[in-house]
C-alpha cells in the first residue's frame, strides 16, 4: 500500500486473488482512491473486472451479467448502465449489481451515470 498526499494505492502482488474488506483485488489488481475518484481491477463472483468512478459517472469494464461491488463512500439514489436504470442493493459499504445480458459475451465497457 502506498499514500501519496490524498491518493491511496493499494496493490495486490500476491499470486491470488485478495480480500480487503468488503471488496477483492484480483490476482495483480488494484485499487485507487482519491477525493473524487475510485479505480480498480478486482476479482468478482464472476471474474475479474476493471472500473473507475469519477463523482457521478464510470465505466465497468466486465462481461455481460457478470456481477459488480462498488465500493462507493456514498449510496446512489439511482444508478444507470449504458442510460438505462438498473437495480442495486446497498452492501457493506458500496453498491452490487448484475450487468445487463447482452448476445456478444466478451468484456466490454459499460458507462456508469450515478444520481445522489
């Protein structure tokens, strides 16, 4: 783990998949936080996945119906993937949510919109 001024960097080199509280780094992932800014690559129930958050907007990077935690200082009032609401439910302290389904099942970006 590193900190630089308001930015914490905390990296897992470990060979494996890492729990750090509520939420898992993946094998060689990350997680970076800043005032206004939340960046990972972490390990889900159904794989790994990518996503930064800045205030009221991000981007997942995962597959299709792959399974999301957010680990968010605060709770959304209404979250949105790719424009279109979508359900989540308060855990620990962030967010989880299913990905919409989609045909092509490989990993893409999914634009995150957040209301607060």
């Amino acid at each position: 783990k590193a900190v630089y001024g308001d930015v914490s960097i905390l990296a897992n080199m470990t060979g494996a998949s890492r729990t750090e509280g509520p939420f898992t780094l993946a094998n060689d992932g990350f997680l970076v936080q800043a005032p206004g800014l939340l960046a990972a690559y972490a390990e889900g129930k159904n794989g790994p996945f990518g996503f930064i958050v800045e205030k009221k907007k991000g981007a997942v990077y995962a597959a299709p119906s792959a399974e999301i935690f957010l680990p968010l200082p605060e709770t959304p009032k209404h979250l949105h993937i790719n424009g279109e609401k979508i359900v989540f439910r308060k855990e620990n302290s962030g967010i989880r949510f299913i990905l919409p389904s989609h045909s092509a099942k490989y990993f893409r970006f999914w634009n995150l919109g957040m209301e607060f």
